[in-house]
C-alpha cells in the first residue's frame, strides 16, 4: 500500500539554523508529493508540491524540497529558520488524481 | 472570505448522540474531501465527492458515518450513535481536480468533536 513515512516527530533548531525535514514514500509508482504546514487553530496550508515537472521544488516562506527517486525522499529544507516557522508539517502523496495519503507529522520548534 | 468553512468549530456531545457538520467548500471547486485527523496523527482520508458524486469511501467510515453533497456544493458528515473513539479533528479540504493532475487541496480549520 502507498504511504509516506516522516521520520521525527519532534524536530527543534536554532533560529537561522537549517531546516531538514525527512520524508520518504513507498510505492511502486512514484507519488505526487506535498508538503504541508497547520499552524496552531488553523488549516493546513500547502507549502509546496511535486508534480514530476522539476526534482527541486521551491514553495512559500522560502521552504524547498527535493524529489530524490534512488532514495523514494522528498525531504522539506529551508536555510535558515524564522520563529513564525514553528508549526506542525505534514508530507504528503497522492497517486493520480486520487485523495491524499498523509505521513504522522513533524513538529518544528524553533528556539530563539 | 473565500475559503474552506466548517462548522461547528467546537462539538462536545454525550456518547450515543447523533452529530452532524457541515462544509462550504470554494465555490469553483468540483472536489470535496473529509478527513480524520486524531492527536499526534496525520489526517486519514474518510471520502471525498466529484460534484455531487460521492467516489470513494475509506474503510474508517463505518456504518454511523455518513456523508451527502446534494447539490454539489455543501457537504454534511453525519456520526451516529457516537462512540468516544470518534472524538477527533474532522476536517474537510477541496480542489479543482482534472483528469491528468492532481489538484491542490485547501482545508478549512476543522471541526473538533469531543465525544463524552
């Protein structure tokens, strides 16, 4: 069956520090792949997507992840931490036009 | 504001009582889906429409769930006789899918049910 994995369910930087967070799926057909953030009371709002177009993918608030088939990743980066990047993210795949299948989340702490 | 509503934000009901939400999706969007999101999880997919056309439907869904886009706008998600294992986030998301890609989905802020 299709799913993504999110390795680390906490993750906590430095504010300006690199931010790595991992993401595998496994499937026999490489997946769409998202990235999505939910802020606390909020939506979830999507960061960025993979749509086999391009293997690096840039989205908002200067968040990139690359799609890396050898390794069925698609780790979310950003160079630099913010303290409004503290959130919950979730990775994300869908195969076709189908629903999303989502990983457990990561929460990001960002420490001042 | 032309996003996702849900409502109600907040349910807190008695075990075996009937609840039901409610979402107003984007008005262009063809798709509506409804998720399951409990603490510490990601959302897991419950179903999701095609204008009034309910496509799919998880295993999660049990008899007590159900779920009617009448007119292919709104959507209601009805629990019956709720259990406090149904205490969770539910959320529902839209999209304007086509055949060859997959859209971006857009959630509302979800409707928090505590079963008691």
């Amino acid at each position: 069956a299709q799913s993504v994995t999110q390795l680390g369910s906490h993750v906590s930087v430095s504010e300006g520090a690199l931010v790595l967070l991992r993401c595998n799926y496994s499937s026999s057909v490489p997946p769409y792949l998202f990235w999505y953030v939910q802020y606390p009371n909020q939506g979830l709002q999507l960061l960025l997507k993979y749509t086999s177009a391009a293997t690096l993918v840039k989205g908002i608030n200067g968040f990139e992840a690359e799609f890396k088939k050898s390794e069925t990743s698609f780790h979310l980066t950003k160079p630099s931490a913010h303290m409004s990047d503290a959130a919950e993210y979730f990775c994300a795949g869908a195969l076709g036009a189908n629903n999303l299948f989502f990983g457990t989340g990561t929460r990001l702490t960002v420490i001042p | 504001d032309t996003g996702v509503s849900q409502n109600p934000r907040h349910k807190i009901t008695k075990r075996g009582q009937n609840v039901t939400f409610r979402c107003d999706p984007i008005s262009e969007h063809n798709r509506l889906y409804w998720y399951r999101q409990t603490l510490g999880q990601g959302p897991e997919f419950l179903t999701y429409f095609q204008n009034e056309a309910q496509l799919e439907k998880s295993r999660l869904l049990s008899d007590r769930f159900s779920a009617e886009r009448p007119k292919g706008s709104f959507s209601t998600l009805e629990i019956q006789r709720t259990e406090q294992g149904d205490s969770a986030m539910y959320l529902c998301a839209s999209s304007y899918a086509r055949l060859t890609n997959t859209g971006e989905l857009f959630f509302g802020e979800g409707s928090r049910l505590t079963v008691l």
